[in-house]
C-alpha cells in the first residue's frame, strides 16, 4: 500500500503551490479545514499501511560509473562508494589541526542552522575549532574552502567528480563541514545533487525520499534550502528529531520508510536531489560536499519543487545560486534580512 493516494498527492501539492505564491498564512485562513482534513486523511492512511521500514543503503565497492548513471543517478536513490576516497588528500592530511595551521586566521562568517534567525557571527577559524576542541556548541557549516583556497583541489580526484555529475550542468562548488561529535544539522534538503566525502571522523545519516514531503511538510521555499518546521502533530514547539525520534508527538514518521546508515572516513555518498536528510557527528567530524546544478534533472526528480524554486523570493534564483557558490552562510543572511548590514560592516573594516 502506497503511503499517500494520488488525490493526496494532487491536493498536498496545491497547497504547496499556493502556499509559495499566496503565503501560508493567507491560504490557512482561507482553506485552514481544509488542509487540516488532508492532514488527518494522511495519519489515517499511514496508520493503515502500517510501520515504516528501515531501507538498507547500498554500500558499493568498485562501482563502475555505468551502473552508477545508469541505476542510481539516473533513479534518484542514494549509494555509498565504500571507501572510494581513502587514498585521496582529503582523507591521509584533513584534521582540526590541520585546518588550524593552515587556515586559522580565515575570517568566517557563521548563521546557526538550527536557527537563523539568531545573530550571525563573525569569527576565524581558529575560533570555531578551539570551540570543537573545547567541546562546545559551534559547528561551522558550508566553508567555502576551495574558492578561498583553490589550491586543495589537489586532495581530491576531480577527475573523478566531473565524470559522475551531468554533462548539461551550471557550475558546481565544494562545501566543508566541521563539527564536533554529538553536533547534528536537523531534516532539510536541496536541490543540487551532492556527493559527500567523509574525510576526517564519521557522520550518522537518516534519508528520506522525496516521496515523503507531505510528511516533512516545509514552509514555502525562501531560498535553495528547505528545512522541517513544526507541522503535523507537534505538541513540544520543537522540529521531529531524526535521531531521538519522538512519535507520540510526530506519530507520521514511525510510518515512513528511511535510510540510516555511518559514513566512514574516506566514505563518498551520492546523496540524489530533494532527498530529505539529517546528519550527526559521530565523532569530531569533517565532510565536503560537492554540489552542481543540474535543472534538468533536478526538475525530473521533482518538477514541483523545482518550479517553485525557481520562484524562490528571498533571495531570488540567481542571487541564491550567485550566493551558494560564494558562501552558503550569506544566503541564510539574505532570507533574515541581514546581509546588506553584514556587507556593509565588511566594507568599513576594509
């Protein structure tokens, strides 16, 4: 039994194309019972389907590229490449130390993804990894490392990336990740295809299919991001926690099927576009991923989704992608308003 039926489908994805266009809280004033009868049909049907199962992923070695585009690019479903990147710079040098030495005085910014809302800071490098070492709370998200430091391109087989993304694609970026064990990023998704290289330390991972976003149920798309608000069922103020998952408040998830899997050092993950996710630090941890975009194929995979990003208002397509390649952490600015000020600041201190 299918977890949703087309006419669920079909409705879920009006709302969602008003929701984007209309804003959110004008179309619950207008159709709030409505959707709140969607909503209940929804729990009702998954109650009927019953529990969700735990999908194994995929754990490859030697993967040749045919299979790979052929089975699971062009499917959408996510693989690891067990242990394709140990023998890569990346994964013999990358530590906090190494980082440390090297990088420490880059100035960074950084928006808490947990919530963006909170004051950004700017800081160096040495201060996020002293607070690593310290066990505290910072975990320093999307460091434009290669178009700051375009030298490290070295620590990667590029060659290698090139040959699994689209021929047709618009650009691509590398994204670091550096956190401290214990530190998660809760369910969001995008849709820029990523392979993901853990490169130092381990990664827990839970998956979400596409399938699944009347579950997930996110706010209108703002940018090229989207994460899980407090939707269906919530009673604590708080998003559902992939890994302390609590189904009395959020009992939809407990009947839907997920990946939960380690990614291990030297590990890559094809992790395919609007493939919702949440990721925790097993240990000290750092990752990079490598996105590109590729419209055609991410529209494949969602064509709604797409669509509406393409409409996306704050900040709009280009600006978002001009951004992503830039700094991530500048497009969370532009969405709460503040990247004119932290540019602004940025100007006087030259």
């Amino acid at each position: 039994m299918k977890a949703f039926s087309i006419t669920q489908r079909l409705r879920y994805g009006t709302f969602q194309f008003f929701d984007h266009f209309l804003g959110k809280h004008r179309v619950d004033s207008m159709f709030n019972e409505r959707r709140k009868k969607l909503e209940d049909s929804i729990l009702k049907r998954l109650k009927e389907r019953g529990p969700g199962k735990e999908i194994q992923i995929d754990r490859r070695k030697n993967l040749s590229l045919k299979e790979f585009k052929n089975h699971y690019r062009s499917k959408g479903i996510p693989v690891i490449f067990d242990g394709e990147a140990k023998d890569w710079g990346c994964c013999q040098k990358w530590s906090l130390d190494y980082f440390n030495d090297l990088h420490g005085d880059d100035e960074i910014v950084m928006v808490d993804q947990n919530n963006i809302h909170e004051d950004y800071q700017v800081l160096t490098l040495r201060d996020i990894i002293a607070d690593i070492k310290g066990k505290g709370s910072k975990y320093y998200r999307f460091y434009p490392l290669l178009s700051r430091h375009p030298e490290h391109i070295a620590d990667f087989d590029y060659q290698w990336f090139k040959d699994r993304r689209q021929n047709f694609n618009l650009g691509s970026t590398f994204q670091v990740f550096i956190g401290g064990g214990g530190k998660n990023t809760p369910i969001h998704n995008a849709s820029a295809p990523n392979l993901f290289v853990q490169a130092y330390g381990e990664k827990r991972w839970v998956l979400y299919d596409v399938y699944y976003t009347p579950i997930v149920n996110p706010n209108p798309v703002r940018n090229l991001y989207r994460n899980a608000p407090n939707k269906m069922g919530h009673k604590n103020g708080r998003p559902f926690d992939a890994f302390n998952p609590n189904f009395e408040d959020y009992p939809e998830y407990f009947h839907i099927d997920k990946y939960e899997f380690v990614l291990k050092k030297g590990d890559i993950l094809w992790n395919p576009p609007f493939m919702w996710h949440a990721v925790e630090n097993v240990v000290d941890s750092i990752g990079v991923g490598f996105r590109w975009m590729a419209p055609f194929y991410s529209f494949k995979i969602s064509p709604l989704y797409y669509f509406l990003e393409l409409f996306a208002t704050n900040p709009n397509f280009y600006k978002s992608w001009k951004l992503f390649n830039k700094d991530f952490n500048l497009i969370q600015l532009a969405e709460t308003g503040r990247l004119d000020d932290y540019l602004q600041k940025q100007a006087k201190s030259i």
